[in-house]
C-alpha cells in the first residue's frame, strides 16, 4: 500500500502533538513527583540518622551507669596513671625493714607494652606491663602475704602475682636471726592508657 | 445517533439512501445525465464524510461465470484464482470470487463463481466523484451477490430465480433475473419491458421463458423440477400479473416488497420498497465482512482513513492515559507533600530530642566506649587471683584433716591462657607421670583425681605444686600411700578445683623402673600435688 502523506498529514500532526504535550506533561509530573519524593527520602535519611544518634546517646548512657563506677574505682588505683616505680621500691623497701627481711632482692624489669591476644585487650587501649620479682627469707609465710599486700594497696596500677614459690628450710641461723622458709616471685605491674587517635573515633558519634 | 449512507449506483443513476435505525430514506438521487450532479453531491460531501458509507452496484455490466480449478491450497489457488479474474477482468479493479463447491467425482476439483464488472466507466464517474470529495467508502458490494441474503426470510427452493421489478421513467419496467442455486448466485441480468397493460405480462412470461431455456441448456436446473420465480414487483404489476398464466416450467412465489424490508427491520414509510433499498439497508444493518469490489482508489483511500482513525483513536488514547498519569502522580505528589510536612516536624522532633539527650554528654572524657574498654581490659587481667592469702586460705582449709602430712613447699602460678587445665606438658614434668591411670594406680606412682566433671577447663587455672612429707612415719608405706591418695581426692572434691595430679608418693612402687633400698638408711616419705584451681573472680580486693 503507498502511503499518501497528505491524506494523513492533519491526523498525524495532530497525534504527534498531542503526544508531545501528553509526553511533556506526564514527564513534569513525574519529574515533580520524583523531587519531592526524593526530598522526603533524604528527609527520611535525616531522620533515621538523628535517631541511629539518639540511641546511640542511650547505649552511651547505659555504658557510663554500667562501667562509670568500676572506672573509678580503678582509676583511683591507679591503673590509668603513668608508671610509679618509685613508690613500688619505697613500699618494698619499707616492709622488709618493717618485716626485717634482710636478705630480701629484688629487681624489675623494663616497661614493656603487651601485645598478647590472650588478654583481647581493644585496639583503643595501650597496655604496659612491668615485671618485678624478689627472693627474699621469711620467718612466716605471712610476711609474704604482707610485701604482696602492702605492694597491692598502693595506687600504682593494677597488680598481679604471676608466680610464687615459699619453701621451708628448717632450723638454721642465718646472720644471727631465725628464718623458717626462703620465698621468690614474680610479680606485673600493669598500667593502660588510651590511644588519642582511637578516642577522637570512638567519640565522634556523640 | 448512528447512521449509514449506502450510495446505490445503476445504469442511470446514483441514489444515496440514508439508513438509521429502523428507517431508510433517500438523501438524493443523481441522474447521470444531469450535468448538475456535481455541485448538488458536494453540498453533502460534509454529511457524507461524518457517516460510514458503502457503495452499492446495481449494473447490467455484471458478468458471472462459473469456473472448474485443481484442488490447490495457499498461494497455488490465490494464483489460480487470480490468474482466471484477469482473464475474464483485464482491468482487475472490479472481480470478486467465492467458492461455490467441491467436486466429488473426478479430480475433485473446486468450482469457484466468478463476477466482475467488464465496464467500469459508469462507476468511475461516480468513484471520482466521491473520491474528490474526500468521502471515505467502507465497502463496494453488488446487488445480485447479496440477493441471496435478502430473500433469506421467504422460504423458498433450492434453486430460484428471484424476479425484482422497479419502474422506470420512460413508462418502462426494469427487471432484474437472479438465478441462485443453493445459495450460490450463478447469473443475473437485467431486461427492460414496456409498462403496457396489454403486453407487459406477455412480455414478461417471454422472458422468464427465455431465462428458463437458457439455465435448460445449461443442465443447471434440476430435471423434472419446475424452476421457483420470487417475484418482487411493484404492487400494480404484481396484481397485472397474477391474472395471468405462469411462464411453463415455472411456479410463481410473490413476495410483497413491503413484508420482506419488515422482515429485514425496515420500516419503510418514507420511500417506495425495492430490491435497492432493502439492499441498502440491509448493508447498513449486518454488512458482509468482505467487500465483494476493491476499487484501487476507494480501497486506498479507505486505508488512509482507517490509518486516520487509529491516529484519531490513538490521540485519544494518549490523552486520557496522560491525563490519568499526570492526575495520578499529581495525587501522589500531594501525598508526598502531606508526609514530607510530618517528615519535617518529626525530623525538628528527633533533632530536639537528641539536642537535649546530647548536652549531658559533652565534653564527658573518657568516653562511654573508652570506659567500657579500660574497664574490661582491667577485669580481664584481674579475673584471675593467686594472691598469697589466697592460696594459703585455700590450703589451710584443705589440709584441715591431714595434720599428719607436712608441706615443705608450694610453688604456684597463673598457667597461661589457651592451655588445658591438666595438659600433656604437666605430666610429662611429673616424675611419675604416666598417661594411663589405671598403669598409674597399679605401679603406686602417679594418680589422677579428675573432679566431679572432667572437662578440662579453658579458663585460666592456678596451679599449685606442693611438696611435703609424711609426719611420724613408721615404715608403714602402704597406709602413708593411701593417706596421699585421700587427701588428693578430698582436693578434687572441692568446688574450686579442675584436677588433681599426685606427683610423688612416699614409695614408688611403678613396675617399669628399678627399686633400690638399704634397709639401714633412714627413710623421709615425701609426696607431692599439683592442683588446678579454676577460680576466676575479682576477689574483694580487685
């Protein structure tokens, strides 16, 4: 069949028309339609962000109530100070004068950080260990509980006995005093701190 | 409401029939000979190109014929059939064939009834006038192929020679002869009689004669039947006729003009009944799928405007489908509006609420996850306690009941985490050691006192080693031994114990290694236990 423009030219111009502004309209609609439901989508974002934040402020907050007082607590122990060599020897130095433990030695090692996993210490903390141990005699075994005592109370960081050992040695005179068993241990100070970097991180969402 | 045009074209002239409802009347009727014609047809163009219109022929330029083809399918009998219209209609433009039936004899071939138009320069006349005037036919149809539709309401024979008579100017009658054989139109012609009382009858007898003896030559009519005449004539000439003797081989049936439109739905008070008009309106009321002639330029120009009427139709479409899309997004863009304004409020809620949540907590350092973090590391390394108090509390409770058994040392330690609380490394320390318990027991070495539940614990143990002695031992190895063994299981049985391993026992009595003593020495009944504790608290001094 030829196809005779003329006979088609009106009808053609006038759907080609009418789709155009049809097209034109719909597309408006869609384009307005699709603005604001993108705004409100952000909008939605905004709003799911503010409340991502505010719950996050109210785990925060039942952290503090939860942790607050045990922090103190260890705080105040010193935990999170720097190293206190001095007072540790002070304190030794003093009990076994106070216990007359003459033959008491002793020695500590250098601060190192510790990097054991067995410990899952965060990646947020530094934790420093000092590794102090002595040999000393004892004419109780209770002058070993008083040197790890008196070494505990001090505020100094965290202290743990590694290893002990307390053996009885009889009757002998040892630089004219009686001494019943000799002792050695091992004993670790630790002390953390926190990394500034990882703190400005963790802190961001407040 | 819906009308149609049926532009009914004869030898002489074009009448246009307008057809609506149950009504049939005549727009117009345009003598060829007028030279008027012309401007009269285009004062109705307009009309005509708002309705549907059909072109009906009513010409004595109509042949018929009957033709013998092979049974052939597809293209093979559109090339037949075609091959035979050209033959017999050279032009093409106006030829039309059905098939009447199948052979069932021979080579069973099909018979096809072919009709055509030889002389066309009647209708081109009347063709060009419609096509210059824009007017849009939607199918060519012609009288005698459709009078077997028409007389469908009478019942009739088989085979019937349908007789419609229309009187002319001039004081002539024109007939028209339709022979149909079971419903296949086989020939029509069209004869004209003086209108003459005396001689119109005998005339007509003549012819119907005639007719007869021509369809005889043929063998067409059926032997020893008389041939069924229809006769719709005008009333005078119907009642000039039943005076007088049928034509022989005949039998006359006369039809009213007027009962037959009313069988067909007409209602015909505004003009005369004939075979035309019935035609007309029939084609107006239930018109044939298939128009009977394609001119080239109607045919053409109908297509267009089919092609118009999509575009029309598909302008419409687009606009209420826009027009629905738009309406619809433009509701749901007021919805949107609607929630993005209680968006906005609950956004100015929750930023209020968190402003107010957040002021409390600034300038807090450390921070909530710092505190955690210190607060578990400490927890973690002082979950384990072996201070000397501790350890010599725990003893001094087990040891209650066996003052006959002396410590002389203890060694403890934290075991490291990750190893078990009784490991292959412990045993193999031991100078008894031995894997097999029973082998232990048997040589008076080693024992095992595994507590109540011997999972070995993840957690992290102390371990204590104690080395002590039997006190006022008096050669008595065996009751010393079971003083060993029962301080050992007492241990196991606390609480806060993971295991206990005999070390030493006052004798070794193990069969795989050599046993030397000189009675004159004397004898210190050492033992030994290793103890794992598995207490993991913060002791009140953490």
């Amino acid at each position: 069949m030829n196809i005779e423009y003329y006979l088609l030219r009106r009808r053609l111009i006038t759907f080609l028309t009418v789709s155009v502004i049809s097209l034109i309209v719909v597309i408006a609609s869609v384009i307005l339609l699709n603005s604001k439901q993108n705004s409100n989508a952000i909008m939605e974002g905004k709003i799911q962000s503010v409340h991502a934040n505010t719950n996050k402020l109210m785990n925060d907050a039942a952290l503090i109530e939860a942790y607050q007082a045990d922090y103190d607590i260890i705080s105040s122990r010193g935990f999170y100070s720097e190293e206190n060599r001095l007072s540790w020897i002070e304190q030794l130095e003093k009990t076994a004068s106070r216990l007359h433990l003459n033959k008491l030695q002793y020695h500590i090692d250098p601060q190192q950080q510790v990097l054991d996993s067995n410990h899952n210490i965060p990646a947020s903390i530094n934790l420093f260990k000092s590794t102090l141990s002595f040999d000393t005699d004892l004419v109780h075994e209770g002058d070993l509980v008083d040197i790890v005592k008196d070494l505990a109370v001090l505020s100094a960081g965290l202290l743990s006995v590694d290893s002990c050992k307390i053996t009885k040695v009889g009757e002998r005179l040892v630089g004219g005093s009686d001494y019943n068993f000799t002792a050695s241990c091992e004993l670790s100070w630790y002390k953390a701190n926190y990394r500034e970097g990882m703190a400005e991180q963790m802190s961001d969402g407040v | 409401m819906k009308s149609v045009n049926v532009f009914c074209v004869n030898d002489n002239r074009l009448t246009v029939y307008n057809c609506r409802l149950s009504e049939i009347k005549i727009i117009d009727s345009f003598d060829f000979a007028d030279t008027s014609v012309k401007l009269r047809f285009e004062e109705y163009a307009d009309f005509y190109k708002k309705t549907k219109n059909y072109l009906l022929l009513d010409v004595s330029v109509e042949d018929y014929h009957q033709e013998k083809l092979p049974h052939v399918h597809g293209s093979d009998r559109k090339l037949l059939i075609r091959r035979k219209l050209e033959k017999y209609f050279p032009d093409g433009e106006y030829c039309y064939s059905t098939l009447v039936k199948r052979l069932k004899v021979g080579r069973r071939d099909d018979i096809y009834a072919i009709s055509g138009i030889t002389d066309s320069s009647v209708i081109s006349q009347v063709v060009s006038g419609i096509e210059s005037s824009c007017i849009d036919i939607a199918g060519v149809f012609s009288l005698p192929l459709l009078t077997e539709n028409l007389i469908s309401p009478v019942v009739h024979k088989d085979q019937i020679l349908v007789v419609s008579c229309e009187e002319e100017r001039g004081g002539r009658y024109s007939f028209r002869q339709t022979f149909i054989d079971n419903g296949h139109l086989y020939f029509s012609r069209q004869t004209s009689i003086l209108s003459s009382p005396d001689q119109s009858a005998d005339q007509f007898r003549k012819e119907i004669d005639r007719t007869w003896q021509y369809l005889n030559n043929k063998h067409v009519l059926t032997a020893g039947d008389r041939m069924q005449v229809i006769l719709l004539t005008p009333p005078e000439f119907g009642r000039l006729l039943r005076n007088e003797a049928v034509a022989s081989h005949s039998e006359y049936l006369f039809v009213d003009p007027v009962e037959l439109a009313s069988a067909h739905g007409l209602r015909a008070d505004n003009c005369a009944v004939s075979l035309p008009v019935i035609a007309s309106f029939f084609l107006s009321k239930k018109t044939p799928k298939k128009s009977h002639y394609q001119p080239k330029k109607l045919t053409a120009f109908h297509n267009h405007q089919k092609i118009n009427k999509f575009l029309a139709n598909a302008s419409i479409f687009v606009v209420i489908a826009a027009v629905v899309v738009s309406v619809m997004n433009f509701i749901a863009y007021d919805n949107e509006v609607l929630k993005g304004e209680v968006l906005s409020y609950n956004e100015k809620e929750a930023v209020a609420e968190l402003h107010s949540k957040s002021l409390g907590f600034r300038g807090i350092d450390p921070s909530p996850q710092e505190l955690q973090a210190m607060v578990d590391v400490y927890r973690t390394i002082a979950s384990v306690n072996s201070y000397p108090d501790f350890i010599f509390a725990f003893l001094s409770t087990s040891f209650a009941n066996f003052q006959d058994l002396a410590i002389s040392g203890i060694e403890w330690y934290v075991k490291p985490e990750g190893e078990g609380a009784w490991s292959e490394q412990d045993d193999s320390m031991d100078e008894y050691s031995s894997h097999d318990d029973s082998r232990a027991v048997a040589a008076g070495g080693m024992k095992v006192q595994p507590s109540s539940d011997q999972s070995l614990s993840n957690t992290q143990p102390i371990v204590i080693d104690i080395q002590g002695s039997v006190k006022g031992f008096k050669g008595n190895y065996r009751r010393a031994i079971e003083r060993v063994e029962f301080l050992s299981s007492h241990i196991s049985a606390l609480n806060n114990v993971d295991n206990v391993i005999v070390t030493k026992l006052p004798l070794n009595v193990d069969p795989s290694i050599k046993t030397s003593r000189a009675l004159s020495t004397a004898v210190i009944p050492h033992f030994g236990i290793r103890i794992f504790l598995n207490r993991r608290v913060l002791d009140n001094e953490h």
